[in-house]
C-alpha cells in the first residue's frame, strides 16, 4: 500500500470516528471549568471552595462540539433555503 492511500485511509477513519461522536455525544466538557460548571477558589485558610459561575458554559459544564456546531448550522441554512 502506497504512502498517499494510507495517509487518505487515516484521514477518513479519523473523519468519520469524529462524525460519529458528534452524533452520538454533540455535547462535550467545558474546557474553560473542566466540566465542573465553576472555578475553584481557596481561601486564606487554603481551603478550597467553590469560585463564581462559567460565563463560557453558563454553569452547565457542558459545551455544543465543534463538528455538531457545524453541522447544526449547514442543518439551518439548508431548511432555511427550502422553504
């Protein structure tokens, strides 16, 4: 097998695994929170506590992926166009 089909073959394997998992799972871990929705604070003491709300999330922890924000935009522009 040539280097060019090879590099095509791992190219549409790691296309579609991501496609599947935005399908599966559209939604992923905040990367700002680390999924916890809040900040970790310490107080004097040392002590943790928790820090205010994740503006980027909403405090849900939760954010929409990349490939499902795509895919939820192309959805809307092709329903818009046919009506």
């Amino acid at each position: 097998m040539s280097l060019p089909v090879l590099a095509v073959a791992c190219l549409l394997i790691v296309t579609f695994g991501y496609g599947a998992k935005c399908w599966l799972s559209p939604f992923g871990d905040c990367r700002k929170c680390a999924g916890m929705g809040h900040a970790l604070k310490t107080d004097r003491k040392g002590h943790l506590k928790r820090g205010k709300d994740c503006r980027r999330c909403h405090a849900t922890g939760k954010r929409i992926r990349v490939g499902r924000w795509i895919y939820n935009r192309a959805a809307r522009t092709y329903r818009a166009g046919t009506r």
